[in-house]
C-alpha cells in the first residue's frame, strides 16, 4: 500500500494508492480541520491514517511513505536567495522577496512536514499501531505533480507544463506524457537558479497582485482577483510595468533587466486592504490579460518543442479558470485537461503514483479522469442520529425520485440548498458533494448568496452547473468541464436566462454533468429542468468565506443554522427550517 503525502506546508493532503495505481482515498488536510489550506497543518494523523488504512487497505502488510519534496529540497533552492530580501525596498518587494527567504532559510523535509509524532511522523506510527512495515520516498515536487495530472488525464499522449509559486529549482517545468511514462525537459542552461525561483507565475498572481488589488496574499485570495477581473479595464500604465517586471524569454518566465524597479514603480498603485473601487477592478483586469499573454507565449513553446496536440496544466496556476477557457482557441493545442487537484493537494496522488510506477514500472496506469469523490462520508447512522438526538422535526426522508422532485421545486421557488452525498470532493471545488445549490434564473439569487449565506463580497460570482449534453445550446465553443476548471462564454440569447450565473463578462466557470460521473445531481438538474426549462442551476462550496468546504456533519449542520440557507439535504434526508430544535 502507498501513502501520499503533499508537505509543501500549505494544502497539505494525504493519499492512499494500491499498487495497481488506483487512488482509494484522497483529502486535504483542510477538510477535517476546517484550517483554510491547513497551513502548517500535519496531514498523517495517526489516529485518522490508522483508520483509514483497516477501512480501505485491511490486508496490507506493507506501507510506502511517499512525500512531495525530495530530501536535498534546500540545496536545490540554493543559498543566494538570500540575496533576493533587497533590504533597499520596502512594500511589496519585500513581502515577494520573503517568500523566498523562508522557504530557503528552512529545511523542507523538517519544517514542511515536522516529524513531531513518535517514531518519525504519523505515518510511521499508524503502521506502527497496524504492524505494518515501512520504507519512505520523497519524489520531485513537480514530477508530483505531473505524475497526478497525467495519469488521471484521458490522454495517452500529451504535453504537461506545470506553473506554480515554486518548485525544487524552478517555478515552471515542461513534460512529455507518453507510453505511461512522464519525460522532465531540460530547462536552458543561461537561467540561473535565483532567476528561475523568483520568475515565478504564482508569485506574481497570488502575492503581487492580490496585494496591489487590496486582497490577502496569505490567505489564497488570487480567486477574488480572478472575480474581479471583469469589471475593470485595461491600465495601459500598470500594463507596461508589469511587462518590465516579469516576461518570457524562449517559452520560459524571466525577469528583464530593470524588474525590481518596476516592481516597486507598481507600489503607488496598491489599493488598501479590502478597498475595491474602479481602480482595483482596473488593477485585477490588467493582472488577468497579463497572465494570459505570458501563460499562450509559454504554451506556445510548450507545443513547439514537444509536439503534442494535448496539453495537461497543472499546478497552482491551473486554477486559473478564466484563462484555461482560452487555452484551445489562443494556442496550437487542440485539447486540454486539467486535473481536479492541480494545486498541493493533488501532489500526495502524484507521490504515490511515482511510487507505483518506481515498483512496477511496465505497469500501466490509467485512472483515466477518476471520479474526484475521494474523501470522507457522511454515514447514514450519523445522520439518524443526529436527528434522534436532536429532536429536530422537520425533516423527512425521500426515495430519490422523490426527492429529486422536492428539491427541484424548492429551488424553483427560490430556496438555497445545502447539498450533501457521498464522498467528498478532491481539490478545492464542490462538485456536487459538498455544494449549495440554488435557481440560476434570478440576479436576486446571486446577491442572496453572497449576501446571506457566503458573507462575501457581492461581485463573487457562482458557477453554472448544467446537464453536459446541453451544454453547446448555452455555451459558446463549449467543452466537457467536469471539474469546474474552465470558464466558458455563454450565447448571447441564453444571458439574461440563467443571470444569477452570468458573470459582468458573460462568462461561468461551469460544471459539465453527466449521469456517470453524478447521478443524484444529474437527475435533480434534470428535474429542474421540467419545471422551469432551464438545465441549468447555481453550483457553489458549502461553506462560508474563509473557511474550508464542509467535511462532518456537525459542519454541515452549523453551516446550515447560521446561514440563510432554506434546505439541507444529506443522502435521503431533507430538513428544512421552520422549526426549532427541541
């Protein structure tokens, strides 16, 4: 049995993976924590590994510990980083150059993922408790990553960039996917290690500009840039220096001579912290049409220099919707994926599955676009439970049929939904699983939601979730999205239809639905669909701004009382307000 671990210290994830390369379980550390990325947040509980390894792998005898960095991490990022702190500079430059500092300053393997358990970390002593024998591997932090996109993709061939904050040496690493098997290309020679580690895309979006806009660089905020992007306009200016900043020199990110200045000529334009007049809305759109430019340049080269018609992104930078919508139409690639994970997360699948492959390797791995369902469940027991205990009378279990017709109506009549099956998701998105889901006819449902339920900023925007086969009647250039992970522009007579879900530039970051892949939420799409014409519905986290995506039912059932949402179905059971708890 093979135990993944992402250890980056954020989104920290575990993995458990058999040796035919199946994932069996897969989760965030966030999720059970309800810590927003688990920030130095250990993943391998013992208690939790323990049993999680009798529930999914009772038979085993052996544990494979397979970690995201390798050992030799902090050679690798090399000690002139130092360098990069430029005491001259204040602002931004500093918090950049911070960054880099500490990851440098730190062992990785100690730090990243501290060894504080008894017998050197969690892992080690669940096996021990379980009197399994261990060995332990720590694998390239983008061949991590790689190894989860490529294997998951439905490609048998492909190209495979990888773009994050940073890896071992660099932030940006080409691959070639073929005959099961992942190829790492050489980068140029002329690029030095302080240069590769500092030209780095997701700094530069998820630090520089969420500080500019006036949004949290700690905290994950890029998404609220990537929100804001379409209410803004070109700032031809701010456009320039950011050219100066940071550019692409044969298909890979560099810094121009004159970079830092520019980076602290784009300090007078920082908007306070939560402030968001036109000007941000200016700053994140010209953020957005930059990270397009340099992201087609790089893609550009990627297909020159491999050859491949497909594409796989993967990384941090993968979860930037709005530009992988662009991706076929502005590059040579005539397809592209996109796993459910690309971000951290994902990186304790990628370990594990190079572990598979280290062991076996004429085995062929082919999880072949795998359900993203990997997580915790919700059990029925605990529900009945909850429901005896707690005195709560208004709820009543359906069969399905049923059930998908009440809902369906509640929704068209107006009331949100708190939506709980199965497994959780994956990755950063509910699917489905851990979703809240609502009527997308109405703009008023859009400012109810964010208003009452999310307690966020009102230009967020919700994504479409729509029946797949539908999907070329509302969409323009549609493609199968099954993860959320490209936004589409809607036909211009189908807008005003579904505008709780039409973003300020006519755009969603949509969920292609199928039977196959979700059927509870299939046929409950599918009931709303008879009732008011439309396939498609608000599909967004259950969960409130700031916090994680529900994982236990007591999160769920907190979630659902202090909120403004009307319903809250788990399994076959729906409870709705009206009456309170004796």
């Amino acid at each position: 049995m093979y135990l993944g671990i992402s250890c980056t210290g954020h989104d920290n994830s575990i993995a458990l993976v058999n040796s035919d390369g199946k994932v069996l379980y897969a989760q965030a550390v966030e999720r059970e924590t309800q810590t927003k990325h688990g920030f130095s947040v250990c993943p391998d509980q013992p208690y939790k590994l323990a049993k999680l390894i009798k529930q999914y792998a009772p038979n085993a005898t052996h544990l494979t510990i397979c970690k995201s960095w390798p050992e030799d991490t902090q050679q690798k990022m090399g000690s002139e980083i130092n360098n990069i702190a430029m005491a001259d500079y204040d602002g931004i430059v500093r918090e950049v150059a911070g960054i880099f500092k500490g990851v440098q300053t730190h062992n990785m393997n100690d730090v990243f993922l501290p060894n504080i358990q008894m017998g050197g970390g969690g892992a080690k002593r669940a096996a021990m408790a379980l009197n399994l024998t261990t060995n332990t591997r720590q694998f390239d932090h983008h061949s991590s990553h790689a190894a989860f996109a490529c294997y998951s993709s439905p490609f048998d061939e492909a190209a495979c960039l990888v773009m994050d904050g940073y890896g071992e040496d660099s932030a940006q690493s080409i691959f070639i996917y073929k005959d099961n098997k992942l190829e790492k290309l050489p980068k140029p020679a002329y690029l030095g290690e302080l240069n590769q580690l500092s030209a780095s895309l997701g700094v530069y979006y998820g630090v520089t500009m969420c500080r500019l806009c006036g949004f949290a660089m700690d905290s994950g905020e890029e998404w609220k840039v990537m929100g804001l992007a379409p209410y803004g306009e070109l700032n031809e200016p701010v456009l320039a220096l950011l050219r100066k900043h940071i550019a692409v020199k044969d298909g890979y990110l560099t810094l121009p001579e004159g970079s830092t200045a520019a980076l602290a000529a784009l300090r007078p334009h920082t908007r306070p912290y939560a402030q968001f007049p036109k000007e941000a809305a200016d700053l994140a759109y010209t953020a957005q049409y930059h990270f397009n430019e340099l992201m087609t340049e790089i893609l550009t080269h990627v297909h020159a220099v491999t050859g491949m018609d497909n594409i796989v992104i993967t990384g941090g930078c993968a979860l930037n919707s709005s530009f992988n919508g662009r991706v076929i139409e502005n590059t040579p690639f005539s397809d592209l994926f996109v796993p459910c994970a690309p971000g951290d997360d994902g990186n304790s699948v990628g370990a594990a599955l190079l572990a598979v492959k280290q062991d076996f390797p004429d085995k062929m791995i082919q999880n072949r676009l795998q359900t993203p369902y990997l997580g915790d469940e919700i059990l029925e027991e605990e529900v009945e439970n909850f429901i005896e205990k707690s005195g709560f009378g208004n709820v009543h279990k359906y069969d399905w049929q049923d059930l998908y017709q009440n809902v369906a109506h509640m929704m068209a009549e107006g009331k949100v939904v708190a939506w709980v099956q199965g497994r959780a998701e994956f990755g950063p998105r509910a699917l489905g699983h851990r979703s809240i889901l609502a009527d997308s006819r109405s703009i008023e449902m859009k400012t109810k939601i964010n208003a009452a339920v999310k307690f966020r900023e009102p230009f967020r925007p919700f994504a479409p979730m729509i029946l797949a086969d539908k999907g070329d009647d509302y969409f323009e250039n549609y493609h199968d999205t099954p993860y959320m992970e490209k936004v589409a522009t809607f036909k211009p007579l189908i807008r005003e239809a579904v505008s709780a879900v039409c973003h300020a530039d006519n755009t969603g970051r949509l969920q292609s639905v199928t039977k196959e892949r979700n059927e509870h939420v299939y046929h409950l799409i599918e009931a709303f669909e008879k009732i008011t014409g439309v396939p498609v519905i608000i599909n967004t986290s259950l969960n409130v701004m700031g916090k994680p995506i529900v994982s236990s039912l007591n999160d769920a059932v907190m979630t659902f009382f202090t909120t403004d949402i009307e319903v809250l179905v788990i399994g076959q059971y729906v409870f709705t307000k009206g009456q309170t708890i004796r």
